[in-house]
C-alpha cells in the first residue's frame, strides 16, 4: 500500500487574472481527453486549468486554504468562488496568521519583489512568482539572497517549460538529432518584460547561458515595455535572433549542422527536419541533400502547464528532485528583456551580466 501524500498548504497573493480568472476566456472548454491522438499537439495554454487556484485544487498535494488581495470587493469574489475563506487585504497578515508552505505571487511586477521577501523572511517552503519576476535586477537579485538566506525554494511560472512539445524539443537537441547547435530564432510579439522573457526563457533553455544581447526597439518610450529585434549570442557560439515588433504569432526555431526543428507553442505544433544525403556515402561529391520531415511527439497533454509546474514543485520540495524553471532562470531571462532596453538606449551591445542593476522597467 502506497504512502499518502504528503498535503501542503497553499496561498496566493494578487487575486486578480491569472490567479483565477483566466480561463474565464475560453469559450466551450474541452477536456485535456481530448488532445490525443490527431489532436495532441495542444498549444500552450489549451488544457486547463492554467489559473493558479483551479490548478492549486486540482493537483495532489496541495491544499488552498488563504489568499490575499487589496480590493476586498475582488478578494470576497475569488473567496466565494474558489470557496477559500482566509481572506486578506494584508498580505503580511495572512502569511503571519496562516503559515502557508507554498505562496503563489501572481501580483503585478512591481510588488513581486516585496511580497517575495515577505513570504521568505515569513518562513514558507516555496514561492512560485509568477513572470516576469520583476522591474529591475536589483528587485531580482534581492528576491533571490532573500530565499536563499531563509532556505525558500523560489520557482517561476515561465510555462513553456513545463510543455510536453518543449520538452521533447531539448530532448532531441541534447541527443543531437539536429547535430551541433549554432543558431536560433524567435518571432513573437508584445513587450520584452512581459512577453519576451518567454522567449528569452525558451532560448536559454535550449542554448544555456548568454554573453551579450544587440538589440533595437522601434518608437522607443522611456521605461516602457515594449517589443524589439535584435539577437543574442551565447557562451556556447550559439546565436539567437528574435523579433516582436512584427506581431506575428510566437514561433521558435533551432538549427543545427544536420538538421532544424520548429515549435509554435500557441499552435502547439513541433516539426523536426533532418538532411540526408543523396548519394553514397562514398561519392565524391556530398552535396546536394534530401530533407526529411516528421511530427515531434511529445505525446498526449494529460495536464496544464501550471499543474505541472504544481505538482514538480511539490516533488523538488517533498524529495528534493531538480527543477527547471528557478529564481535563477527566471533572473536570467528578465536579464535578457531589460539588456534590450540597455544595447537600445546605449546604441550597441551589452554584455551580461548588467553593470546597472536599478535600471527599471515597468511592466505587467
């Protein structure tokens, strides 16, 4: 007979959004049984719940029992709805009344980082903020000695992380299937705070750390989010070019010596191309090449990204397994996203880490 689980408590502080009102936007539902078979290249935000609290109630292990907001009228409304009933418009009130394990920050950037080090200095297990985890890299920095001087496990919802079809995708990169890595390419849209530490996050995951970032951002505004072009070099010689001012849908490709591979994580497709010669191996000549082409199969999307983003949370913190998306990762693709503004302003490239670490962008 199996151990039970152990059962955590859990909190989240910002009601608002994607703490629970998210997947209020999807019109006719459908159950994660569907996205199997012809249908298992589900997109990212697809199989629900993506919310933190749905997700929170629908994974084992876990148990809501607080939140915290500063509209009582919005905090009495996520209350009765998800039937948590320690309410709060203190968020240092709750974490000293209820002492929860796990604290979801899902905030606006601005307040992560205060409610990050609260929730540490409070003495919880593990903080999951959501992205971007803040304005600036003095916010992050912070965030991170916090947890690290009381023993907090600091997570970040960056979810392409936590796809099946990315997953697969670094599998086949590491296993050298597309060959040496040498470049990469994002086309995506919105801001590099919001939404290109997405894309910024997905890069590193598949290339590992980088050096310097060139980038240039059209109709510049003064500490403002917002999208640019550009491309990144990293410590491996790899090369990432991105482009959000185009507003094109994300799509994310990898290019290797013997082959490439595309995943569109909002289409939630993956195709992998590899070069197979045409002549014998013995021909004088080894050019030119056939192309194949075939479907990655990450198989079937049993559960969101943010359930398993829960539920690996809960086993790093019950076994101490690794973890993939850390205050680390998180820190690091914020870093890429402000470096934009910085090689921007400054004309030319920036080398990372950034020298100054107060310089803010304010973003969602």
């Amino acid at each position: 007979m199996s151990e039970p689980i152990q059962r955590l408590r859990a909190a989240i502080v910002g009601t608002g959004r994607i703490a629970g009102t998210y997947d209020d936007e999807v019109v006719d539902p459908l159950p994660a049984a569907y996205y199997q078979g012809e249908n298992r290249h589900a997109g990212m935000y697809t199989v629900l719940p993506v919310n933190h609290a749905e997700s929170y109630q629908a994974t084992a292990g876990f148990d809501l029992v607080a939140a915290a907001n500063r509209s009582a009228e919005k905090l009495h409304a996520f209350g009765q709805r998800r039937g948590v009933r320690a309410l709060y418009t203190d968020f240092r009130q709750m974490l000293r009344q209820e002492q929860p394990d796990v604290v979801s920050v899902c905030t606006q950037s601005a307040e992560k980082a205060e409610v990050t080090i609260a929730a540490a200095e409070a003495g919880v297990k593990a903080i999951i903020v959501e992205k971007a985890m803040a304005t600036s890299m003095a916010e992050a920095d912070a965030m991170i000695a916090a947890c690290k001087r009381h023993g907090v496990f600091l997570a970040v919802n960056h979810p392409y992380r936590f796809s099946p079809m990315v997953r697969e995708s670094k599998r086949l990169i590491e296993d050298g299937v597309i060959g040496a890595l040498t470049t990469l390419t994002v086309h995506s849209l919105g801001g590099m705070l919001h939404v290109g530490t997405h894309s910024f996050d997905l890069l590193r995951y598949w290339a590992g750390d980088a050096l310097t970032v060139h980038a240039q951002m059209p109709g510049y505004v003064v500490g403002k989010d917002q999208s640019a072009r550009g491309w990144v070099e990293f410590a491996d010689g790899v090369t990432a070019f991105f482009d959000h001012t185009r507003g094109e849908q994300p799509q994310l490709e990898a290019r290797g010596k013997e082959g490439y591979l595309t995943v569109s994580t909002l289409v939630g497709d993956g195709v992998l191309y590899r070069f197979a010669p045409m002549y014998a191996p013995d021909a004088a000549r080894k050019y030119p090449n056939r192309l194949t082409s075939e479907a990655i199969d990450a198989g079937p999307h049993t559960i969101s990204p943010t359930q398993r983003l829960l539920a690996e949370v809960h086993t790093t913190l019950t076994t101490g397994a690794p973890f993939v998306s850390t205050g680390h990762n998180g820190a690091a693709a914020l870093e890429l996203g402000i470096a934009c503004h910085l090689s921007h302003l400054g004309g030319g490239p920036v080398t990372l880490p950034i020298q100054d670490r107060d310089f803010r962008v304010e973003n969602r």
